[in-house]
C-alpha cells in the first residue's frame, strides 16, 4: 500500500467513528424529550445505557474470535449497515409501536445500533493504528468521536427548535452510516500485519516499559480497573449531563444542549491529550491527576448553583478527553504481549463499566436525586485515580 493511498483509509476512519458517536450518544441527547413525552424514568433511562454498553461489550467479545481471521471490510461494511437500521427503527418506533410497546421497540433499536457501533469502534481503532501519524492515528480517533458527538447533538437540538417532532433528526442521523458503508467499501485498507508502516504515535514517555518480571496478571487486573472507572467516568457524565442541563433550564432541547457542551469540553480534552503525546509528557501520574480534577467536576456539578453547575458538568470532559485514552494507552504500552487481543479484551471491561456505572447513577437519581447521584459518581473518577496511581507504582517496580 503505498503512501497515496493512506488518505482514503483515514477518512473511512473518521467517518465510521462519527457514526460510533451518533449511535453511542444519540439516546443520552434524548433523554429528556422521552421523559417529557412518555413519562419514562431515570431507572428506565439508565436500562438504556445499560442496555447500549451491554450491546457493545458483546460485539467486543465476538470480535476477540473475529479478528485477524475475518476481513475488516467484512466486519466494518454490515455494522455500517446495522447502524443504519436501527437508527431507522428507532425514528420510527413511535409512528408504528403504541405506547407499550415503544420502549421495547426503542431498546431494540438501542441494541442493535449499539452492537453494530461496538463493531466498528473495534475494526477502525485497528486499522486506524496501523496509519501514519501524519494521517492522525489512532489517538486522533477519540477527539473525532467527540467533535461528531458534538455535531449530531447540535442537529438533535436544532430540528425540535425549529418545530420538529423529536424522532425526526433520526432519519437525518440514519444517513451518516449509509454514508460511511460506502467509504469503507470504496478504500483499501492497509495491510493487517502492518509491517511496512511507521508507528502510529509516540507512547507516553512513562508507560513505554512493559512490566518484565512476572506479576503481569497484576497488572493487567490493575489496568483493567483504571480503564473500567476511567471510561465510566466520562460515560457517566455523557449520558446525564443532557437531562442535568434540561432540569436546570426547563426546556426539553436543553438534553442536546447539554451533551454537546460535554462533547465540546470532550474534543478539547482529546485534542490536548494529542498534544501532550507528541511531546512525550504524559506519565502516568498526569493521568490520575486529570482523574481527581475529573472528580472534582463531579462534586461541583452536584454542589454549584446554577449556572456554575452545568459549566462544571461540561469541564468534566476535558479530563475525561485524557483519561479514557490515556488509561488505555498505558495499559497496552505496559502490556504489549498480543496487543490486539488485549486491546480487544479491555474493550471489553470498558464498556463494561460503560453499561454498569451510568445506570448505577440513574438507579440513584430515582431514589434521591439526579444531584445527589452525581455527587457519588464522583467516586468513579476517583477510583480510576487510585487505580492508575496503584498501576503506576507496579509498573515501575515490575
């Protein structure tokens, strides 16, 4: 493959990811629509996000058979496909389903663009890391993610306010898949086996030494709990900061308003995590700093009066824009041994905590308040601080 022909599998890149992030964020930006027009709760919201991690974590655990032994066009050209579909059913549930049936037929749609968007989360990370770092890379992937999170959250807010029923940007939503089928399918990847081609990105200048001397299970349990509270962190914000904002300011397009002032602070996060790592100046301590200040940002959502709360919601995701690559990116630094696999593995445990975390917090903001559960959220980033810390000192030893 030769150097010319890098920018068509970029691009598949880019756009397969933002059709990750419509379908992983699209429920979140609607949030407080369905609670206004169906009455439903914020146990029944946080079953959806369960239901959406849950989903992807499948896909992750099928992909740990799949890879390398199925072509990723073959994978990545149906999940498209998969997404569109169920965009599509879930624009229309409430035209063809009756009020008891529509929150069945709305996590079904969850469920299968969920899985389908687990699928081509997994086979583009893949293939993006086998791409030069002129053409972005892997780590570029996650501040893609979170400016099209932005973007789709922007059109979510923008069509109710301009007198559209709250289903329609679905339909319009459904076209970004189409879209991205048909860019994948058109590009060549690069080769599997990614012999010929330069690193993707420089490592973090303190997770480049992969632990030696046994205790590797330690290791890796200890990285698979930072990645775990580390990526709940940032979906637990993501997924209830939408229905934070529309409690505040009393509209219903206040749910879309409110993920993409996350997604902004998000891609500003991302977009500084690339910078600090072409510089070589992300250790592992940096990380769990930015993991405390995450966990401050919970606290202060919860504590601050209006404005000031939403505003400390929102900075919540610069520090998350860190954390979830960053705990990721350590942890396969460290443990370098069948790095796809592993990858694929801690995919796993990431949307784990993804499916687990928020829907803890919606269990709580039905009894108490949506308040007082992002106030014990806060214990999410701080875990994952303790946890990169404590990962931190045995790689170091190891």
């Amino acid at each position: 493959m030769n150097r010319g022909s890098y920018a068509p599998a970029a691009r598949a890149c880019y756009a397969g990811i933002a059709v990750r992030a419509v379908v992983a964020n699209v429920t979140a930006a609607l949030f407080a629509p369905l609670m206004g027009a169906y009455g439903y709760t914020y146990a029944q919201l946080g079953l959806l996000t369960a239901l959406a991690f849950g989903a992807q974590a499948a896909a992750d655990v099928l992909l740990l058979f799949l890879l390398g032994r199925v072509p990723e066009k073959v994978l990545a050209v149906p999940a498209c496909a998969a997404c569109c579909a169920g965009l599509l059913l879930y624009a229309s549930a409430p035209l063809v389903c009756g009020a008891g049936a529509l929150f069945a037929a709305i996590a079904a749609a969850t469920a299968v663009f969920a899985f389908a968007g687990g699928m081509l989360e997994v086979v583009l990370s893949g293939v993006a890391a086998r791409l030069p770092a002129r053409r972005g890379g892997l780590f570029l992937l996650h501040t893609a993610y979170a400016w099209s999170q932005a973007a789709a959250c922007a059109l979510l807010l923008l069509c109710p306010l301009a007198g559209a029923p709250w289903n329609a940007p679905l339909f319009l939503l459904a076209l970004a898949p189409a879209a991205a089928a048909l860019c994948i399918a058109r590009c060549k990847l690069p080769p599997q086996d990614g012999l010929a081609l330069p690193a993707a990105e420089p490592a973090p200048a303190d997770c480049t030494a992969p632990a030696r001397r046994g205790r590797r299970a330690t290791v890796y349990l200890l990285a698979a709990a930072a990645v775990f509270f580390g990526y709940g962190a940032e979906v637990v914000m993501n997924q209830w900061v939408g229905v934070y904002a529309a409690e505040i300011f009393s509209f219903a397009s206040g749910s879309a308003a409110g993920c993409a002032l996350f997604a902004l602070c998000l891609g500003a996060g991302g977009a500084l995590y690339v910078a600090l790592l072409r510089r070589r100046t992300l250790p592992l301590w940096l990380l769990s700093a930015a993991a405390v200040c995450a966990a401050a940002c919970y606290a202060l959502a919860a504590l601050a009066p209006p404005p000031f709360c939403l505003a400390f919601a929102a900075a919540c995701g610069v520090f998350a824009g860190l954390l979830t690559p960053g705990a990721m990116t350590c942890a396969c630094e460290i443990l370098p041994q069948s790095r796809g696999r592993l990858i694929a593995s801690l995919a796993v445990v990431q949307d784990a905590g993804a499916a687990l975390l928020p829907a803890l917090a919606g269990a709580a903001a039905s009894a108490a308040s949506l308040r007082a559960a992002l106030l014990l959220s806060a214990a999410v980033p701080a875990s994952a601080a303790l946890f990169l810390f404590c990962l931190h000192r045995r790689a170091r030893a190891a």
